[in-house]
C-alpha cells in the first residue's frame, strides 16, 4: 500500500488514518469492555443481593408464622397472612430479576451476554418461580430451608459465571492496553522510520548535493529514484537546475578562456606595436639599420620563416632591399632590386590596401620563381604607407600555407605603418639637418663675404696701391699702404676669430644668463671694452634653438660695438616677465638708423635680422638718451590668454624698423 501511494502527503495522511482507526477502535474496543465490566460488576452486585434478599424472604416467613402462634395460639398460619408477610420482598425480588434479565436504565447492570452466563440466568429466572409460590404459601419447614438453599445455589452459579467472564474480560482488557502500548511504540518506530527514510534521507542527498555545488562540483546529480514524489520531483528539478549551471559555468568558462586568450593576444599586439613605436626612439640612424631590426622584429611577432622589407624606389619602378631576415643567400642576391610587375611582391602596391596573402604555387611561369625555388608556399605582402604615400612593402615567407584574419591583418598594417611612418620621419629628419646646414653655410658664406671678403677685397686694392707706389718710388705712398694694409691684416685677423668664436657658441645651460656671462667675458678680452649685465624678473627658460638665435644676435650687436661704435662701456639688459626681451646699448658715437630698412652697408644688422626672423622675435634699433645706439629684440610670448594682447616691447628713443 505503501509503495503504491507515492506522494507524502498520501503516505502521512496513510499512516495517520490508520493509526487513528486502529486507536479508534481500541479505544471503542476498550470503552466496551469496560462498561462490560461495570454491567457484570452491577450484576454480581444485584446477585448477592438476590442471595441476602433470599435469606430475608425465608426470615420473613419464618417470623409471620411465629407472630401468628403467638396472636392466635394456632399452629397454621392462613394464606393471607403469609403473603401480606412476605408480598414487599417478593415484590423487590421480582424487580431484580427483571433487572438481571433486561438490565437497569438508571445504572451499568446486565449479565454478559455469553452462553453460560445466559444459562445460569435462565436456571435464576425458572427457579424464582417456584421458590416464589413456595413462599408465599403458608408452612414449609424445612422444604423452604432447602429449597431456599437451592434457589441459592442457582444464583452463587450465576455470580461465578459472571465473576469468570468479568475475569476473562479483565485480562483481555489487560492485554488491549498492553497491545495499545506496543501499537504506540510500533507507531512511533514507523513514523520515525518514515520520516527518515521519506523525508531525512532526501534532504540530506539534497544538502549534499547543494554543498557540492558550492564547491563548483556542477557535475553531482542526485538519484530520481525516490518512493515519495514530491521529493522525486524536487530531485528532478535540483538535477535540471545542475545541467542548466553546469552548461552556464562551462559557458562562461570557455568564454572567459577566450576572453583572456584575446586580452592576451591583444596585449601581444599592444607589445608589438610598443616594441616598433620604440624602434623610432632607440633604434639606428640609418635606414638600412632599421629596415634589418624591423625584420627581426616582424619574423618574431609574425612567426614568419623569413621577412624581407623593401623601400620603393624614387622612379617608383624598382623596390630596393631594404632589410631582410632568414633569407636564402641567393634570394638576397637576386632580389636585391625587384622590378615592379616581375614578380607578385610589388604589385597593385599602390592600389590595394592591407595585407595580402599570395600562394606562391598559383604564381604561375610569369613569376621570378625565386619563392618557390627556396621552398617557400605563402608570402604574405603588406604595403609600407606613410601618411603621405606608399614608401614600400612588407613581405613575410612561409614555408607552409598560411590564413591572415582580419585582425592579424589590422595588426600587420598596423605595425609595417608605424615603421613606415618611422623610415618618413628619418627622411624628414635628414632633409632637416641638410637645410640646416645649408642655412648655416649660406649664413657663413655671408658672413665670409660681408667680412673677411670685404677685407680682403680691401687688401688686394692696397696691394695694387703699394705696387704702383714701390713702382713709382713713392716712400709716403708705400708706408700709408703698408699701414693700411697691416690694419686690415689685423681687422681680417680679429674677424676671424671672433666668427670663430660665433660658430662655437652653445647654451650649454638652461639659463641664458650663464652664457651671456661668457659671452661678455670673451668680449672684454678680445676688445678691452667695459661690460655689465643685468637680469629682471624670473621666466620659463628659453628653449636650445631659440637661445642659440639669441647669443649670437647679441653677439653680432656686440662685433658692431666694437667695430664702428668707439665706445668704452657696453651694457646688456634682460627682462623675462611677461615677454623675454634683450637690450644692448653702448656709448659710443651711434649713427642715425634709417626709417624703413636697414642699408646693404650694414652686413651685421641684415645678419641680425635674419636671426630674428627665425625665431619670430622683433629687433629694434634706436639713439640711446645721452649718445651711442641700443638695440632692442623682443620675443613672442609663447602663451596668449583668450582676450589678452601681447605686451609691447619697452620704447626706444628713436625706433627702427626690424
């Protein structure tokens, strides 16, 4: 019954209702028996009470006749006198065996109703009868003593066999507690069990189940297999929730495998694109330099079996090997300069964009055959793009077939453009120092022709003058030639140094007040003159470029002081806040500066100028109050607010124009 009723409720409700109609039924079982007990109890009682009721009926009669011998002196009582005698007792008599017979409605009182108990009331009810009549007749004697005797002894066989049946009734009532006993502790055995085996025991399984999945064991399954169904459908549903964790957890493990294999990678690219970056910075000067670290670069990020990186030549015609890795010999010296449209690297280089993957077996007779001849089967060729025009190619060799995704791809074009962009700013940076050192040639080959040159031009006139004197036999003409040509021997001399002096002059510091320090202290040397430096205000130090443009403008106003001013003192004054501004002024004779330009004849303020205009500084030239000149240069602020005009140059006597 039990295993056909799966669900729990139906078991308890099973095990509940049975119990209940088993303790039902004894406690029912055992309210009868007891008042069966209590009935027989009221029997016996009223049999012995028949027993003494007996007795008294016989005294009676005995005591009626005796009073009527006395009253009368007869020895025979009439009937009339005996009944009314002995009527009230005969009366009750018969009440008791009604009782006995049909039991007592105010009181427990009947016989039980098993056979000998009914026999031995039928004797009590058949012998009452008789004994009656016997008493209520006159006389008797003795065969009223045995017949009361007999009727007496009917009625002790009667109280025996209900006292017998109470007995049996008494133990088996014993035997019903006793059974109600052991029915409780088998109902407890059985509950307990129960609920062991049909709730305890799934619940653990559960608990196990769910403590292991804590411990991310999702692959734990716990058996469906349960005679209660509620707990088999629990189970179902706790083994489902595990498949649907567990399919969840290996998604998200694969995904966060993925998910950290691409950072990875990604970080491998962030490194390569880091590690190429760094080449422009710490890699060689030269281009071939570079191009061979950039394929050693390239065969590493790319696991290529060999690279080899081309630069386009200027006719746009031919790429020219650049740098190479793991290349055959004979491929370096065959490929060395590769013609476009002899071979598949290099073409549609300036129309396709991004990596290509070329099987070299499809090439065809067309090709140079060098790649297959090395056994190479993929060549993957990446186009080297600037920012301004395609420079060359990439081409990565392998000797077996290769796939480029497209994010392999970006990353290639990504790397082969940072080193493009790297070759560019090498050539940028070479046409950068070859401009300056054309700007500094032509300025030397300036300063030779407006100094030196001049002087020399001078002392070749003199030269021809001294000739026609000697010729001549002029001594007054030939002493004033020889005069002036030692002065310009010493002009030409002292111009000499003092461009040389110019040519090596560096900052050396970040402060300029340093420099200028120096600059005057040569200047004292080489001209005798008296100088003096001051510095107002505090400013952010001027950048290399700028204090070289600087010194040497303030070199060439000092060269002129001391070539045309005839002064004795020379001052120079710096002011930084809110503009950097430079003033030299000396007190010499000075001259009137022209209004709108600066005359040919005056080499070193057209060789000031041009310094100026470098740098996008102002020169301004003008009388200083008391005599000689002072001139001015005024930098452009490096910073404006919003709103704000740059300040102006602090006035001069009698400017001119820069």
């Amino acid at each position: 019954m039990f295993q056909r009723t799966r669900s729990l409720v139906g078991k308890l409700a099973l095990i509940q209702t049975t119990f209940l109609v088993v303790a039902l039924a004894s406690i029912a079982f055992t309210l009868w028996v007891s008042w069966q007990l209590e009935g027989g109890a009221g029997a016996i009682n009223e049999a012995g009470r028949m027993r003494m009721m007996t007795y008294r009926l016989v005294l009676a009669h005995y005591e009626a006749g005796s009073a009527a011998a006395v009253a009368g002196g007869g020895p025979q009582l009439s009937d009339e006198s005996v009944e009314a005698a002995v009527r009230g007792g005969v009366q009750s008599f018969d009440g008791m065996v009604r009782n006995l017979r049909d039991g007592d409605p105010d009181r427990p009182l009947f016989v039980p109703d098993n056979a000998i108990c009914q026999e031995r009331l039928a004797a009590v009810q058949q012998a009452w009868p008789l004994f009656r009549q016997q008493l209520l007749q006159p006389g008797g004697g003795a065969a009223l003593r045995q017949q009361a005797d007999a009727f007496v002894f009917t009625v002790d066989e009667l109280v025996g066999a209900i006292e017998r049946t109470i007995a049996t009734r008494t133990a088996l009532l014993g035997g019903l507690c006793f059974g109600l006993v052991v029915l409780v502790v088998g109902a407890s055995v059985v509950f307990v069990s129960g609920t062991f085996v049909w709730i305890i025991q799934p619940l653990q399984r559960l608990r196990d189940g769910l403590r292991e999945m804590t411990a991310r064991q999702f692959s734990v399954r716990i058996d469906e297999r349960n005679s209660v169904e509620e707990f088999s459908t629990l189970a179902a549903g706790f083994n489902q929730m595990a498949d649907a964790l567990e399919r969840s957890y290996k998604g998200l493990e694969l995904k966060v495998a993925d998910k950290t294999a691409s950072l990875a990678l990604q970080n491998a690219r962030l490194a390569s694109l880091y590690e190429v970056a760094m080449m422009g910075i710490q890699g060689a000067d030269t281009l071939e330099s570079q191009g061979q670290l950039f394929a050693l670069k390239m065969a590493q990020i790319a696991g290529a079996d060999a690279v080899a990186v081309r630069l386009a030549a200027e006719d746009g015609e031919r790429l020219l090997l650049l740098g190479q890795t793991r290349l055959p010999k004979s491929m370096q010296e065959a490929e060395r300069c590769v013609r476009m449209g002899s071979c598949a690297c290099g073409e549609h280089l300036q129309t396709m964009a991004g990596a290509r993957v070329i099987p070299v077996r499809s090439l065809g007779s067309g090709s140079l055959g060098h790649c297959e001849a090395a056994g190479y089967q993929t060549v993957v060729a990446v186009p080297m793009r600037s920012a301004l025009r395609t420079i060359g190619e990439v081409e990565l060799f392998y000797y077996g077939e290769r796939r480029v995704e497209e994010a392999e791809r970006q990353h290639f074009d990504a790397l082969v453009g940072h080193f493009a962009t790297q070759i560019e700013n090498l050539r940028l940076a070479a046409r950068d120092r070859e401009m300056a050192i054309s700007e500094e040639r032509n300025l030397l080959a300036q300063e030779l022709h407006d100094s030196i040159a001049q002087s020399l031009a001078f002392l070749k006139i003199q030269v021809q003058l001294l000739r026609t004197a000697m010729a001549k036999q002029r001594p007054d003409d030939m002493n004033r030639s020889l005069e002036e040509i030692d002065t310009g021997v010493r002009e030409s001399y002292a111009d000499v140094r003092e461009l040389l002096l110019h040519f090596r002059t560096r900052p050396g510091h970040e402060d300029i007040e340093h420099a200028l320090r120096t600059t005057l202290s040569k200047f004292e040397l080489q001209s005798g003159l008296g100088t003096h430096l001051t510095v107002e205000g505090h400013g952010v130090p001027l950048p290399p470029d700028q204090q070289i443009q600087v010194l040497h403008v303030i070199q060439e106003a000092l060269s002129n002081v001391r070539k045309h001013s005839g002064a004795h003192h020379v001052s120079v004054r710096v002011r930084q806040e809110p503009q950097w501004y430079f003033e030299v002024s000396d007190d010499g004779k000075g001259f009137e500066p022209q209004a709108q330009a600066v005359p040919e004849n005056h080499v070193g303020l057209r060789i000031m100028r041009e310094r100026a205009d470098r740098i996008g500084a102002k020169l301004v030239l003008g009388r200083r109050p008391g005599g000689g000149m002072q001139v001015g240069l005024t930098l452009a602020r490096a910073t404006t607010a919003p709103g704000e005009e740059p300040s102006d140059p602090p006035p001069s006597p009698s400017p001119a124009s820069s």
